[in-house]
DNA sequence: CTGTTAGCGCGTTCAG
DNA sequence: CTGAACGCGCTAACAG
C-alpha cells in the first residue's frame, strides 16, 4: 500500500493545477469536460481520498456534530430507547456527510459548562444533538442557552434562537395512550405514575394525563415512579387496590407495576408508553404508543443540518402511531 | 461570545512565540516557569480552545479510532451485548484521549474493501475496533489483511502483524459454563445449540464443547441456532425430548429453548453464554459466564493505543469470571 | 531557554 | 477555462 495520495499528485499526474483538481472534487462549474475525465482517471489510478482533515482547516466547516445520550455506563443496565437515538443518529449522519461524536451524559456530568464548550469545541464540533434534557443537567443547559452551537433538542424541552425541538407530542401520546385504556375498561379511578419532576417529556406526559382526567372526569392519583422499575412496582402495591387502572409515563414502570399486580393476584389494566421491546420478553402485551426512536433522530439530524446551513431554529412534532403493539418477530 | 482565539493570539497576548505556546501546551520541557504562566494566564483570559484539527494536520496524528459493531439498524431489535461493547469503547477512548467513531456493519456492508479503506481514511482513522467480526465479512477481512490501519479484533479472530485480537477464552469458557451445567444434573445426552458456522466466537465454542463431550464421554448432538430465539425454540422442539440437558452458544437462543420447554411442559436443565440482563426480563436463572463486554472493548481501546504507539499484535485473553449470575437489581 | 521558518493538504480568490 | 499564491492553526526542526 503506497501512502496516500494527496491532491497535489493528482495535479502532477493530470496535468493541471491544484485548484482545478479540488473544483473537479466538489463539482464546481468552470471546468471543461476533458479536464474532469483527466483528474477523475488521475484520482483512480493513485487511489485519491481528500483529506477531510485538511479540507475541514481549510474551510472552517468540519461537518462533525456531536450526539449526547443518557446511557448509563455505571451498571450493565442498557436502555432500549437511548440505543435506538443513538443508531438513528449514527446511520442519519453518516448518510447526510456529518461526522457523529457521541458523548455519554456521564462524560460531561462533572464539568461545568465552560468546560464543556472547550470539550466540545477542540473536537471541532460544530452542532449537537441532545436526547432527553432534564431540569438537572444545568449546565448543559447553558451550553445550550450560550449559542455557541446550533442545537437540536430531541423528546426535550423547547426552542430558541439556534436551537430547535424535535419529539412527539408528549401530552397528546399521553392522552390518547391512556384514553383508549380507560375506555376499553370502564375505569374511573386511575393511577398515574408519572417520571420524576426534572424531565421535560415526563412534565408534559402527566399535563397530557392531567387534562384527560378532567375531560373524562376521573380520579386521578399521581405518584413519581422515577423511571424506576422497582420504584413503580412499590407504587402500585401501595395505591392499586381501589383503583381501576394504572397509567405509567414509561414502559418500564409499566412492567414493574404489571409485575407487582401479578405477585397481588389482583388484576387491573397497564398502559405504558414507549413501546420497547423489553416488554415482549417480559411477557406483557399493553396499549403503548409505538414509538420509532431512532427515526426521531433522524429527524433530529435534518433538522441540525438545517439549522447549520443557516435557518433558524424551531419545534417539529414528529408522527406518532398509536396502535397496539405487534410483536411479530418475538416469540410469546 | 467572541470568535475563537488561536495560538497566535495567545502568543501575542503573552508576548512570545507561537511555537513556545505550543511547547506550554503540550508541557513540553524547556520552557520558564514563568513563561509557562504568562502563557497559561494568556490562554484563561482569550479563552483559548485548541484546535485539534489543525493540530492533526500537521501532526499527522489524528487519534481516532474507528469501532465496528454489529447493530441490526433495519429492525428495532436490540442488542445488548453490541450495546455493551459501544458504551466501554466510548468512555475508553474519551478517557484516553482518542476520537471514537462507530460504524455500524449495515453501514459499509455494501462496500468493498477499497470502498471501506477510503470511507475510514477520509475520516482519518487510525485505527479499528472491530467486534464480531465473522467469516461472511470478506471485505472487512480484506481491510484488515491491508495493513492499512492498526486493528483489534474483539471476539472475533486471530491476530497478525499490526492486529491484535482480545477476547475471552471461548472455548474454556463454554467448556466451564456447560461442565457445570452437566454435572450439576448428571447429564449425559447433550442437545448442543450452536450459532453458526461464519462466527469465529461461535466456531470456538463449539470446539470447547465437542472437547468436552470427548472428556466427559457424553452423547452429543449438535445443531446451529444461527444465533436466534426463534431457531433455538425450533430446535428444542424437534430434539429435546430425549436429552438431558440443552447447551445453548448465546443467552438468546438459551431463551428460545427455554419457552420451548415451557410449552412443551417438559422440564431439561438449559445453560446460555453471556449473561445478559434481558434473561432477568425473560423470567429466567441460568447458568451464563457472567461478562461485561463493556470492559473488553475497554480493554481493547488501550491495545489499539498500544498498536498505534508502535508496539506489535498479540493475542489477549481476558478474564472471565464464571459465577453464577445475580440479578440483584432486577426484580423477580 | 526562546524565536524563526517551513510546511501539513486543501479552499479560494484573482489574475491570466 | 486554468493556475499561481496565500492562508487556515498548528508542529517541528533549527537557529539564535
């Protein structure tokens, strides 16, 4: 294998200048067809790739954007909807010529937003995509608030100036989620175990929750399941018994509330949300939305394209199919 | 916020040279201390960022790694192991200061050798992680044969000149895993659920198990589950019932045996591989090596930088610890 | 110990 | 339509 080969050979070989090569390259105008099939021959038979280093010095534009997730790397515990964001960023990415960096929360957890901005910027990032921002992560926060990225905000918060929303509608998941539930059983008094106060999405699933109770005139009991499994579990052993339905802001929660009325020997009907897999395996079946998360990030990622070529930010509400799960391709 | 400052900034800032600004940052020796704090005091008040894109031009060093891994992104499937690998790469590789790109195998399965070697190069790879590679991957086979980049092999093959492979013992862990299962329930005719043949890892447990059989005189049978939970629930319909135990090459396809069992309402003692947590959710206690394949990629990324410091391939086996799981933070 | 200088590989005017 | 020339921000000799 012979070193690489750098546009300056390419010129010596084809006979021309180095500008003209680097026009061909990018499919300028201003160059006449002979000269194109001269440089194109050159560039195969020395086996040519630009240099996206030099190219990215040269032009001030690296094309790299940064992903950040919430993936727990403590405990072997994985997270089915933080994979699917990050293989629906990866694969959009590289599709739309960005290079992707993914950044774990528990990365930057310890830093300061200053220090994230440098982290962010030696790597010459140029835009991020950040996945479920909470309350608590305040100094993400002022990265984002210091615009000195464009940002996309995905399942989190809301827009500003460079910086856009992407998700599904939370509050109205929520509802239809839950509505179908209550209707199908009759059921008046509820159990919403919502996800903590910090999470933006979980805020708007319980609003959702909230303004469907008074529509539909229920009783509703909130309690935060923290995400938690355990937590929700703990939950419906202490308020399910004089209820008639349990509503949860998540599918985990759900499995755990599920599990905790099997070990009661009492039944009551569960609806999650996500819709993840997990729940197949765990032998459930319930009303959820069907969500594709890692098509959200791929939308997140036209919409970071957008913002760095120079629009401006704003909310896109992604499709939501709200059907019962299929899980045709598990065993159950 | 101000645009960037760059070295010559600094420089001018401090009253010195631009290449002693470098020599501050890089701590090289022969510099004052106090010229080093002159210069520090400068880089704090210009908010100076380096740039590690110029840096890698002219260095000729990009400190980036690739990861490949094996993601299914055309279904929603999940894969925790594949999620185990990706989590340990990334926070290594932050924590050693390379850049971690991932590459899915869907990604560049359509491409050839030269296409994957320039795609990498474009992007100024140094060197690969590669994650259960199998013999189906030609191309990639090639890439590595190449020499162009530095190559880990993780799970996956045998090394040569610039490649090093790292992984667990496939075939004493199987051997371990299953010796117990057998003994533990006097086993004597054995329904061997292998993965398939292109898999190296599968490949070697086999062997381990084949060995195993030889030692403990034990009736054998083997068939290929291809690595699925369907298959495996196939197979332990069509075999099981005159066995004494199934020995199953992956935790999904123990799974598979597993409900076979269940609903065939026959009882056989069943073991898996790889301990994941999904077997919590499945409802299910087996015997598994317990891995956190995290902590081999982890591993892996510091035999890149090994590789990528000039030392030579090798062969590493890691430490495998043969417990029998505990699903201590999963309820069940 | 510190400063000067010549590139790294490419993008981009701006004359020819 | 083509090519010379400069600069991007930094590194690495080398010279003082």
């Amino acid at each position: 294998m012979p070193p690489r080969a750098s546009i300056k050979d390419v010129a010596a070989l084809a006979g021309v200048a180095i500008s003209t090569v680097s026009k061909v390259m990018k499919d300028y105008p201003g160059v006449s067809q002979e000269t194109k099939d001269r440089v194109w021959a050159a560039c195969r038979e020395l086996n040519f790739v630009p240099n996206a280093i030099a190219s990215a010095l040269s032009s001030k534009s690296t094309k790299r954007i940064a992903l950040i997730v919430n993936l727990n790397t403590e405990t072997t515990a994985f997270d089915e909807v933080t994979m699917q964001y990050l293989a629906g960023a990866t694969v959009k990415a590289r599709e739309m010529g960005y290079e992707l960096i993914t950044v774990f929360m528990s990365m930057i957890s310890h830093m300061n937003s200053r220090e994230i901005i440098s982290y962010l910027q030696v790597r010459g990032v140029e835009g991020v995509l950040i996945c479920g921002l909470s309350k608590n992560d305040k100094e993400l926060i002022r990265v984002v608030d210091s615009q000195v990225f464009k940002v996309v905000l995905v399942d989190g918060a809301v827009s500003s100036g460079s910086t856009s929303s992407i998700g599904v509608d939370q509050r109205l998941a929520q509802q239809e989620v839950a509505r179908r539930t209550i209707i199908d059983n009759k059921a008046k008094r509820i159990l919403y175990i919502a996800g903590n106060k910090n999470s933006f999405a979980s805020e708007e699933r319980q609003r959702g929750m909230e303004e469907l109770a008074r529509e539909m005139n229920l009783k509703l009991m909130v309690r935060y399941g923290d995400f938690s499994e355990k937590k929700a579990r703990e939950l419906t052993f202490l308020y399910a018994k004089n209820k008639d339905a349990i509503v949860c802001s998540s599918d985990l929660m759900a499995i755990g509330a599920m599990r905790a009325l099997m070990e009661m020997d009492i039944f009551r009907p569960v609806c999650g949300f996500d819709g993840i897999i997990l729940m197949a395996y765990a032998g459930m079946q319930m009303n959820t939305i069907a969500q594709n998360f890692s098509d959200i990030t791929k939308q997140a990622v036209e919409e970071l394209d957008r913002l760095l070529t120079g629009h401006s930010g704003r909310i896109v509400v992604t499709d939501h199919e709200l059907v019962r799960m299929k899980y045709t391709d598990v065993i159950r």
